[in-house]
C-alpha cells in the first residue's frame, strides 16, 4: 500500500553528496524494481514510487510531472531531471534510464539491474566507510590523550613561569576546537544510514525515552544552575547526568529491540511471501499459517497484525500501526516494497526475496558496524574520567602551589624588609598566578571534553539522537565526580 502522508509531504532538499543519499537511492531502486516484478507500466511505478519517503524521491516526482503535466516524453523527462541533480549517482542513474527507454529495455530488467548495482555499490561504500571510521575513532582518542596532555603541560608550565594569559587562553581554545574537529570527523565518515521510524506513538520504550526526557532535562537544568550557583558547578553536571541516564537508557533499550527486529525482518518477509505464494492465499491468510515462534522480538507485532487483518480493519491501517509498533525504519521501507510489490500482481515469492535480501544486508552492515564502532565508544568513557580526573587534579595542584608561593612571599616580606622586597618582582619564576583566570580555562576544558565524549560515541554507533544522553549522563557524572572528589584529596597530598 502506498503511504497517505508522505503523498502530501513537500519534497526534501537533496544534498549533492552521494554518501548522504545513497541508502534511500538503494531503498528507492530496490522498490521500483519490487513493484515493477508484476509488470506494471512505467506510469504506475513512478507514481508509487514518488509517495514513499525517499530523499530521491523528488527526482522521480519532477520527471513523472515533466511527462504528466506539461507533455514531455519520459526520454527528455529523465535528461532534463538529470541535467540539474546535484549527486553524480543520481545523475547517472537518471541518464541511464532515459536511454535505456529509448532503447526499449523493459523497466522490470532494468530497474532489477540498477538494484543490484546499487546494492553492490553500496555495500562497498558502507564498509570503506566503517574502515575509515575504525582508523579516526582511533585518532579521536590519540588526539583526546595528546591534547588534554598538552594543556595539563601548560597548567604546570605556570607554577614555574608566568606563561602569560593570552597564550593559555589560546592554548585551550585549540583543545576545544581539536575536539570539535574530531566530533566533526566522527560524524562525517560514520556510514549514513536511517535506523529508527516513527509514525504515530512508536515502540514504547522511544514514547518513555522522550517523556523522560522532556519532564527531567528541563528541571534537572533549573536545579542544577541553582545547586551550581550555592555550592559548585559540578553540582549542575550531576544534576544533569542523573537526570539524562532515563531517558538515554530507554532510547538504549529500544535501540537494542530496532538491532534485533532488523535481523528478523529479511526471514519475517521471506516466510510470508512463500507462504503466500504456496497458499495462492492473501497476506493476511498467509500470516495465519507461518510459525511465528522463530521471529522472537518480532512475535507480538506480527500478532497483533494478524488480529487486525482477520478483523476486517483498513489493510494499509493495518501495517501503519504495525510499522509503528516495530519502530524501525529498515522494516517500514522492507514491508513496504513487499505489500505493494504484491498488492501490483508481483508474485509474493520473488518479491518476498528482493526486500528480504535489502533487508538482510542492511541488517548485516549494521552488525558490522557495531563491531567496529562499540569498542571506540566504550574505550572513551575511561579516557574521558582519567583526562578529567587529571586537569582537576592538576589545577589543584597549582592552587595549592599558589597558595604556598603567596604566604612565602609574605613571610619574606615580614623578615627581609621593604629593601629585599623591591627585587622580587624582578624575578621571572615561583610568581603567583590569577587563579580565577586559571579556573575558568579548565572548567571550559573540562566542559569541552564532556560534551564532545558524549557525542563521539553516539555519532559512531548510530541510532535515535537520545542514544546519546547515555552518554551524556556518564560524562557529566564523571565530571562532576572529578570536580568533586579530587580537590580534597590533592588538598591532602600538598599538605
């Protein structure tokens, strides 16, 4: 069935990046050549095809209005679009249809080979892509290491040698932007994909994750610049990191559920279109039939929509509300190319065998992914608590130090005279720092390292945006923990 809502949606910008695009061109071909097993015509396919959610999408919706409205045949159509797409592999897509029109090839030949091109495409993109993101998560944590060393270098460099404010102001500034930088890179060659769907409610630990989200977060802010104001700014981290675990465990939870439904989807849509096909029944008869034991995760929704079929309700109600329930976008563009591949006469084996296969690839990527990205994510978290723990201690260190130096300085002063005094000014070393300056470049050090150690991770793994207040919520109570801990007890070592 097709999708209502998204017939309505006023079509996306398209990024001129292939990276950007290539899954939903792959999920778009993949349709097209699932709708076109039935031997519809190019109109019918076209037309399905641009009601579907996928960022090329529009490139197919201005050739279908080319030829529709204004009269133009499907060759110039095709030529016309692609003279202004923007990605090269949507360009030469574009061209590669228009002659293969005008040759007379049949769309359900070359649509099925454009797919599997894709697919090969594709597939080799995505692990070039974990490659890389293997290689700069191992950069994001020498660089980490390199330039929290640097700076904790140059915040003992003051005890000796007034370094001046300006160079640790700037010295600090580069730590922030080289982990901005590395955040960024993180997030570049991280492979693009879409991972969870939400049409209405979604699963229910997302419903939680964001109701959490939106009771606790904002409070824990207003509490915490309170608390922060009285006693400390690491009151604020804790109460926002014991406020963000909620709601990041849930996403975490349900992101756990989408990795598992995944990996059953391609046998879930394999099962039905052969029973479907050895039944010569409908889906919903079909759903009847399949042993539903081996699905697992996926058991309670393909249950709750064979209730909803045999009870007479809308058949496109019915796998909205089912999609909605799994909350996984690679299911929604799995299910969907099936049901409407059948729903156009295409026999439900062999187009139960074109989403499977999509679907079991995706799923395989991702479970490759997962194995490159987890190590770099968990391997953060210690790195993040020891460099934390270390600029706090050795600001302390230095406040204590300056402390020394100042009572010193006195006892000097009460013993040697105004005459001795008048030199010591002239000395370049063990002169006394402004710790309030020196305060603050750490704290931003400090919140730098926090924000950029929450992002990093959940940029590696994927998944829903409040992945990342899991992470989030482990930084900030690591912080807050150093802020809090370490002061006394360096207090005690420097006694």
């Amino acid at each position: 069935m097709t999708s209502s809502k998204s017939s309505r949606k006023r079509p996306a910008k398209v990024s001129s990046d292939n990276a950007a695009i290539s899954f939903d061109l792959l999920s778009n071909l993949t349709y097209m050549a699932a709708l076109a097993t039935g031997g519809s015509d190019r109109d019918t396919i076209l037309k399905w095809a641009i009601k579907q959610d996928f960022k090329t999408g529009t490139f197919f919706r201005r050739v279908y209005l080319l030829s529709k409205r204004l009269g133009f045949e499907y060759t110039r159509s095709f030529r016309m679009v692609a003279a202004k797409a923007g990605a090269s592999s949507v360009k030469n897509l574009l061209l590669r249809f228009a002659g293969a029109i005008s040759s007379g090839v049949s769309e359900a030949d070359f649509l099925a080979e454009e797919a599997r091109v894709e697919r090969d495409l594709y597939i080799n993109a995505y692990y070039r892509s974990l490659e890389t993101l293997t290689k700069w998560g191992d950069a994001y944590a020498a660089l980490l290491v390199s330039v929290s060393l640097i700076v904790v270098v140059a915040m003992m460099s003051t005890m000796i040698s007034n370094l001046g404010a300006t160079f640790v102001i700037m010295l600090t500034s580069t730590m922030v932007m080289v982990s901005a930088f590395g955040v960024y890179i993180i997030y570049r060659t991280a492979p693009y994909e879409i991972k969870t769907y939400q049409n209405n409610r979604g699963p229910v630990e997302r419903v939680w994750a964001k109701r959490l989200f939106y009771a606790l977060v904002p409070a824990s802010i207003l509490i915490g610049i309170f608390l922060g104001y009285i006693y400390g700014f690491h009151y604020f981290l804790f109460s926002l990191g014991i406020a963000l675990f909620p709601s990041g465990f849930m996403a975490w939870m349900d992101n756990g559920k989408v990795n598992q439904r995944d990996q059953e989807a391609a046998t879930f849509v394999r099962s039905l279109g052969n029973v479907t096909a050895s039944l010569g029944t409908t889906l919903g008869a079909a759903l009847i039939k399949i042993d539903r034991r081996y699905l697992g995760s996926l058991e309670p929704s393909i249950r709750r929509l064979q209730v909803r079929l045999s009870r007479g309700i809308n058949t496109q109600k019915c796998w909205d509300a089912f999609r909605d329930e799994v909350g996984s976008e690679l299911m929604n563009r799995t299910s969907r190319m099936f049901v409407d591949g059948v729903s156009l006469g295409g026999p439900p084996e062999k187009v139960g065998a074109i989403a499977a296969e999509y679907s079991q690839d995706a799923a395989t990527m991702r479970a490759r992914r997962m194995v490159s990205a987890a190590p770099f994510s968990f391997l953060v978290i210690p790195l993040h608590f020891a460099m934390t723990g270390l600029m706090t201690f050795v600001l302390e260190i230095i406040r204590a130090f300056n402390t020394r130096i100042e009572i010193a300085s006195a006892e000097l002063a009460a013993q040697s005279g105004d005459g001795a005094m008048g030199l010591l000014p002239d000395l370049p070393i063990f002169q006394t720092q402004d710790m309030t300056l020196m305060s603050n470049i750490t704290l931003v050090a400090l919140i730098s390292m926090t924000v950029s150690n929450a992002l990093a991770p959940k940029f590696a793994l994927g998944g829903h945006s409040l992945i990342v207040g899991v992470f989030g919520s482990i930084t900030c109570l690591m912080t807050a923990f150093n802020m809090a801990v370490i002061p006394p007890i360096a207090a005690q070592v420097m006694l």
